[in-house]
C-alpha cells in the first residue's frame, strides 16, 4: 500500500502546502488503491473520469501563487445520495440509474470550491433506506476489517472506502445514524452535524426533517476541516440556519492540545445502555469514560425516559416522509420509465416503473408511510409519533440542563455477518437505537472509534452528542479523547486493520 494513502487529511494537506507532494500524486495513489482493493470492498459505485484533470488544476494554481483553501488538493469520496453534474447520481437504486443531475449539491460545489478533489460517489443503502448497505441496487459493501461483514449504512460505502484508504475524506448523510453506526462498525470517525447547520440542497431526500449531511474521516481534527467546508447557511435549503459558525478544525485541535476536559460534565444515557449491548462494546465504552474521568472530566449518569420510544416513533415518521418524497419518482419527470406490453394509461406505467426501480425495503417502507398518513390513521400513528418527538426533545433539553455533553455507544454491537439479518428488518432497525434520538431532536452527534471488541477485534465507536449549535463542542471532547488513546495504544485504531479482513 502506498504511503500516500495512509495520510490523514491534515497531513496530506501540510505535505501539498508545502508542495513536498502533488495533488495529482495524490490523487493517483488513491485511484491506484481504489483499482486494487475496490473490487473485493465495493465501496464506489462510480470513479470520477476527471479527478486527474481537477488535481492538475489545483497544482498548477498552487504552483502560480494563488492562496488555495487548506484542504486543496485533497481527494474526497461523496455519498451517492448528493448530485454531482459530472458523475451519475443514483442513491444506490435502479429508478436513478444512469441519472446525471443538471446542479451540484451544494455540499458538492463548497467542496470545489475549496479545492478538494472528488473521486468518485460511494455505495449506500437505496435511498439511504438500511443499516448495512446490502440494500444497494448495485451490490452490497464489505467492511474492511472482515469482508464476510457489514460496513453499517446507509453510508456503508463512504465508511469502507475512508477505513480501506481508498480516500482521505468522505461526505455522508444521516437520517438516523447513517453517518455514525457506520462509523462504529469501520473504525472511522463520523458526525452527524446540527440540523440545518450543513446545507441539505442536492442532498436527495429520504425523510426532510431528519437528514443531515456530514462527514465521514480517519481523525476528528480531519472530521472538522471538512465540516468548516460545507457548513454555513445556504439560500436554497430552506431550513438552513443563518447561524455564524466557529472553526470545527480550530476546536478539534484546541482538544487535541488537551483543552476542554478539565469540569466537563459528561451525562452518561442509563436508557440507552439495556440488553441488547454487546459485552465488548460496553466494556470499551465503560473504559472512554474512565479515560476522560481520569483526565479531569465528571461522568454523570442521566435519564431520558422517552428515549425507549425513539425507533418506534421514527420508524413512523421517516416512513411518512420518504413515501411523500419518493412520489416524485413517478416514470414522468426523470428516472426509469417502464411501459406495459401494449402500452397503458399513466398510471399503469407508474405503476409498472416503481415496481421495477424500487427494491424490497423502499417498498417496505413506502407502504408504511403512506398508512401512516391515510384518513383515519394519521393522528392514531404520525402524529403520535411527532408528539413522541417532542417529548424526546425535552428529555435532551433537560439532560443539558445539567452536564455538557451526552454519550452512549455509537451501535448496540460490532459489525454483523452479511445477510444476518437481512431477512429480519426489525432487527435491522433496532442497529439505529443509540443513534436516532440526535435525529429526532437535531442535535449534533460525533462517533470515535475507542478501540476492538474483545470477543470479536472488530472496531467499537463511543457517540457524544451536545445541544443544537454546539457542534465545536464534540469536536473539542472527540479529539481530546482521540488524543488520549492514542497516546494509551500508542497508534491510531486503523494501523491495527488487517489487510482488507486479512484476505488480500
């Protein structure tokens, strides 16, 4: 493996400021891994054609003086669910193949604009609608630590490509943990940030009050440097806060100096730590605690006694919402078109073309939400749901009442064995229950990889989550925690990965 692709982002970046390394060498090292390993990970749906002539671009920019953003020149994988002009935009479903999108999503044109270099868009769930990519139209992602499991999802493949060192950076999106449970379960670091601090535009909707797009990196410092990129208000998403944001990579190092943890109050989720925590997780996340204890933080033990009914009322909710936003996809406008034998009316080639583009688990949930919204049933279902997410917003303002920040396990259990539980979607959704409350109430979120699960050596993640607009925070309390076990391991989670689950 090249050396060029075991380089953080920020290290890439101080190599290519001070042009001891190309972006265009750059760039190739990780298209030439991407050629290696890509075939066994399947984490890329579509490699750029034109990532040379963009990495060329930024070198001779740099070469002619111009003051480039400091993440210029770095590649970047981009979840298939954000529209790009220049590569097909599917959202991992046959109803979008081919699609070529006629506008950047605006994560995608703030990341041009600071120079990075996209490589390509990465596998997921069909239309972000699964925890383990196997949903994917085009074939399911393998996780890099053991090929025989899942790499999480919806974003599967942005967190296999960042942990296979098939790219340094990769934008995700999530809805209820997409982000963060595949995080967990590769080794990564992932945030979901506040709702409404990163621009939504071009972000392909699945449920509109829940999705959030982010990033998916190797350090929390890398994490930061990313999200300084794409956050910020943006006139085409209308729930884009106007907030000024602070410098997310300036409160990773401030953690990374040690900043932050001296009377930090951590409140520890009692209703999140129940039966169905693996013994490995929990003994890793147990020792985070102990590590940030030790350095000067109070662990405190909190109640949020609605949070038992956070699956339950979002799988009401996100339903509800996706079997709106999919009505567009009716053979008319754009997506696939199939006609009946012998032609038909609209409706029958609507008919004919969503039973043929969406698969087995879009459907699922299609007709879910569409009950859940019919006469007679909306207040019985979707608004109870709703009213439930209030109650879980109030159990978060009340916990932050009384400690700075919330933890948890990112994922009640290390990856899981391809197909496992493919047949059983309850079982599947219940893989969201650390993580869907951030969701519900949109309140930051950041996964951090604290180490291997003793039964299995597969990655465990720690979650933070902190009050809506306090993203720096997690940043801060993430790279402080990153530092320190670092510093205990004496390397970083991912030096510990075998070769592609040992079989390369």
């Amino acid at each position: 493996m090249s050396d060029i692709t075991r380089l953080g982002a920020a290290e890439l970046s101080a190599k290519l400021a001070a042009k001891e390394l190309s972006s265009v060498e750059a760039t190739q090292a990780h298209l030439d891994r991407i050629g290696v390993v890509d075939g066994a990970v399947h984490a890329f749906l579509h490699v750029s054609d034109h990532a040379l002539d963009v990495a060329a671009d930024i070198d001779k920019r740099r070469s002619a003086g111009e003051q480039l953003g400091e993440l210029a020149g770095v590649p970047l994988a981009i979840k298939d669910v954000l529209v790009t002009t220049d590569m097909p935009s599917t959202s991992g479903s046959r109803m979008l193949e081919g699609y070529m999108s006629p506008f950047d999503a605006t994560v995608v044109a703030r990341s041009r604009a600071a120079g990075l270099v996209p490589l390509g868009k990465t596998n997921m769930d069909e239309f972000a609608m699964g925890s383990s990519t196997e949903h994917s139209a085009f074939g399911p992602t393998r996780n890099p630590w053991d090929l025989e499991r899942i790499p999480g999802g919806s974003g599967g493949g942005s967190a296999a490509a960042v942990a296979a060192f098939e790219a340094p950076l990769a934008l995700g999106s999530d809805t209820g943990g997409s982000i963060r449970q595949p995080a967990h379960v590769t080794g990564t670091v992932g945030v979901k940030p506040t709702y409404g601090a990163v621009s939504r535009y071009g972000s392909i909707a699945l449920a509109s009050s829940l999705d959030q797009v982010g990033p998916v990196t190797r350090t929390v410092l890398d994490a930061g440097l990313l999200q300084d990129v794409i956050q910020g208000h943006d006139p085409y998403d209308s729930t884009s806060l106007t907030d000024s944001w602070p410098s997310m990579a300036d409160a990773a190092r401030a953690g990374l100096r040690g900043e932050g943890l001296a009377g930090l109050k951590v409140g520890v989720i009692s209703d999140l730590l129940g039966s169905g925590i693996q013994s490995g997780v929990l003994s890793r996340f147990r020792e985070a605690l102990a590590l940030l204890e030790k350095n000067g933080a109070e662990i405190v033990e909190v109640s949020a006694p609605h949070f038992e009914y956070a699956v339950a009322a979002y799988y009401l909710i996100l339903p509800a919402e996706a079997s709106s936003n999919l009505a567009r996809f009716d053979s008319v406008r754009f997506g696939l078109r199939v006609e009946p034998d012998g032609g038909g009316t609209v409706e029958q080639v609507m008919a004919a073309s969503r039973e043929a583009g969406f698969g087995p688990e879009v459907k699922r949930r299609i007709i879910l939400g569409t009950y859940a919204l019919s006469a007679g049933y909306y207040d019985a279902y979707y608004g109870s749901a709703q009213k439930v997410r209030t109650l879980i917003q109030r159990d978060f303002a009340n916990a932050f009442a009384n400690v700075d920040v919330l933890a948890s396990p990112s994922a009640p259990t290390t990856a899981f064995k391809l197909a496992e539980k493919l047949d059983d979607p309850m079982a599947m959704y219940l893989n969201d229950v650390t993580t869907i409350p951030a969701n519900l109430a949109g309140v930051p979120g950041i996964s951090v990889p604290v180490g291997l699960a003793p039964e299995d050596g597969l990655p465990v993640g720690i979650q933070f989550m902190a009050p809506a607009r306090e993203d720096a925070r997690l940043y801060q309390v993430g790279a402080s925690l990153e530092s320190l076990l670092e510093e205990q391991w004496g390397r970083t989670l991912l030096s510990q990965a075998p070769e592609l689950g040992g079989t390369n």
